[in-house]
C-alpha cells in the first residue's frame, strides 16, 4: 500500500457559475448516491462535482489514508474550481466527514449540506458491531482486525483522526434518519446539540422514518432545498 487512495471526480454544470459544489460518496458508495443532487444543484445555477474514492480508505486498515484523503480532495478541488468565487461542501456518510474536513479548511465556504454523517470515525471501525458485520460480509475482511494488524487501537485511532471528528466552525445543516443503525441519531443529537452550543448555525434536520441508506437517498433527492439555511426542525 503506498498510501494513496484512488478517486474519480464527476463535473456537472457548464463552468459559468460564481459557485460550486464539492459533494463526496459514502464508503463505497456510487456517483448515483450523489448524482441526482448534482444535477439538481445545477438547475440552481451552482455547477458539482461529486468525487467517489477506493474502498481501500478504510479496509487498508491503515491510520494515515483518512486525514491524507481528506487533504487530497482539498488540494484537488481548490485547483479544479480555482475560477470560482464562491465554494461549498457536502457529502454523505463517510463522504460528510470528508467534505467536512474539507469544509475546515476554506476560509470562507458557503453552508455546507450533509446527511447519514457525523459518527466518530474511530468508534465507527473499531467498536461499530453492525458495521463490522457489514464489512465482512459485504467485502470478507475484519475492519478492526485490519487496523489491529496495523498497531491501532481505539485509543490511538482517536488521537490520530481527532482533527476529523472536530466541527466546522462555519454553517452547515446535517440530516439524520431515525432508523440509521450506522450513524444513530439518539446518539448524534447529543453530539451536535454539543456542536450547536459552540456554533449556533448547526442546522438539524430529523427524518425519523428513514435508515442509513434511505437517508442517503433523501438527502440525493433534497440536497438543493438544502441550499439556504433554515431554522432546526429537531
């Protein structure tokens, strides 16, 4: 493993808008997770580009690809929109806690638009028992174990990715469903009510019907509604 994690990155407008939209698939995920939302922010007169990266960010079990990443797509989209004047981030699932990384590091960004998203990286693949099982039944690999064999703990994760897990000090509005068993809200309400009591432009929005995957799905088919902040509807 050389530590670099391949990604593609789709374009959608013509390249004569004034903003643009950087929005980062979920772990595996497929451009048709975030296509729909592309398209649709395009008809708003913003142009996208969606980026889908290797599944190797994480089943490598390797510390460094995360944070790594994260600094990749940043460097890649501030050079590929460079004409731009005004930039947003948004994403889905581990793809929000990229987009979020990348959102970190804009001096001014447009609100951001996130959903399925906000889980503690580290937990997420050392402590997350569905996850886990997802993971080797969808892919036949132990995700904790790949990061064992590598001389990480949870403790040691979490000192590595802390940068990740922290906010964006700038606007942003985050989706929750009710019935996401990856990313559960009870447990991420507390966590960004934490996040509101510093940054009073965290934007909550409940879909309490909704697993980890319709709500990649809503957010696919919202995301332009998501544009302009609104009031928390938790």
């Amino acid at each position: 493993m050389n530590g670099e994690v391949p990604y593609q990155a789709h374009e959608y407008g013509n390249g004569d808008n004034e903003e643009v939209v950087a929005l980062v698939a979920g772990f595996n995920g497929p451009l048709t997770d975030l296509e729909q939302a592309a398209i649709d922010i395009v008809h708003t007169g913003r142009d996208a580009v969606v980026y889908t990266y290797d599944k190797r960010i994480l089943l490598a079990g390797q510390s460094n690809l995360l944070p790594e990443f994260i600094e990749t797509l940043h460097e890649d989209f501030t050079t590929r929109t460079a004409e731009y004047s005004r930039h947003r981030y948004g994403g889905v699932s581990l793809g929000g806690a990229i987009a979020i990384g990348m959102q970190k590091k804009d001096e001014h960004p447009e609100h951001g638009l996130y959903a399925a998203t906000g889980i503690n990286a580290a937990e997420l693949v050392m402590r997350h028992h569905l996850f886990r099982a997802l993971i080797m039944a969808t892919h036949c690999i132990d995700i904790r174990k790949m990061f064992e064999k590598n001389g990480h703990t949870l403790g040691d994760l979490k000192e590595r990715w802390q940068h990740i897990q922290m906010p964006p000090e700038t606007s942003f509005t985050v989706v929750l469903g009710g019935m996401d068993y990856i990313v559960q809200q009870r447990k991420m309400i507390r966590e960004l009510k934490s996040w509101q009591e510093k940054n009073d432009k965290v934007r909550i929005i409940r879909k309490p019907w909704l697993g980890h995957n319709g709500t990649i799905k809503w957010f696919n088919n919202n995301a332009a509604t998501l544009l302009e902040p609104k009031l928390t509807d938790s």
